[in-house]
C-alpha cells in the first residue's frame, strides 16, 4: 500500500511502504527543516502518514 505524509511546507512525500516514505521524510526534513530534526520523531511521521 502506498503512503503519502504533506509536509506543512507543502511538500508531500511519498513512499511504497511505512519504512519508504518514513525514510523519505526523514531526508525531507534534514534538508528542508534542519532545525526540526531531533524534534520529529519516527512516531511523528507514522502518524502523519496517510494513504496514497
Ligand atoms: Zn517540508
């Protein structure tokens, strides 16, 4: 099942798997929001996946 999460930047990452697009946001966020690394956690981004 693919999953989706829309960054609140506008952004949206997507993935084929939790672990994809957990990994992709995690990238996502390192580059763009450096400052929210450390402060979003694996959880955070579960949680904000949705269905694609
Ligand atoms: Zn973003």
């Amino acid at each position: 099942m693919a999953r989706m999460i829309n960054c609140e930047c506008g952004r949206t990452i997507r993935g084929e798997t939790d672990e994809e697009v957990v990994a992709n946001a995690e990238a996502h966020v390192r580059q763009d929001h450096p400052e929210l690394v450390g402060s979003i956690t694996r959880d955070d981004l579960l949680a904000m996946a949705e269905e694609a």
